[in-house]
C-alpha cells in the first residue's frame, strides 16, 4: 500500500457503531487517568502494572473490533469492486498487529 493512500481513505459507520467506539476509546482514557493519579500518589508499583495490563487488554479488544468490521466492511466491499490491491493493505495490518 502507498503512503499518500493513508487517511485519503473514509470509512462511514453508523452512529451505533460510532458511539460504541467513543464509548469504548473514553473508558481506555478514563483508565489511563487513573493510572497517571496512582503514579502521581506513588501507587505501589504492581498496582500500577495491573492497571496497565488492563489498559492494554482494552485497546487490544479495541483494535480487534476494528479490524473484524474493517475485514467485513471495507475490505469486503473492495473486493467486491475488484480490488485486489486491498488484500496488501490486509497484510499489512496483520504484520502490524502481530509485531507486539
């Protein structure tokens, strides 16, 4: 995929969609704002770290989220369109979605 096609690109959701992932996305910062006050009140640090790990569960399930209705929307669409050069982009989401 070329670097000039990044953020060209729209994908439309319905609002449910929409407010689920705002809904979701607040959640995440509303943790990440616990865990800076745990660390501003020195929280001991397992405590910190569990807190942590829970936040990167969060924006796991997020990103899986994501990437099942990118893979059934958008990517489903393309290829009904004939564009083949969208299973490139599917690749490449897999080799960064694997990289952690």
């Amino acid at each position: 995929m070329r670097k000039e096609n990044c953020c060209i690109k729209k994908t439309y959701r319905e609002e449910k969609t929409k407010q689920n992932l705002i809904h979701r996305i607040n959640r995440i910062s509303g943790q990440m704002r616990g865990v800076k006050k745990m660390i501003e009140d020195d929280s001991y640090c397992k405590d910190v770290l569990v807190q942590l790990s829970a936040i990167e569960n969060s924006v796991r399930s997020l990103s899986n989220q994501l990437l099942e209705n990118h893979l059934y929307s958008c990517i489903t669409r393309d290829l009904k369109d004939g564009k083949l050069e969208t299973i490139d982009e599917v690749v490449d989401l897999f080799k960064k979605f694997n990289r952690g």
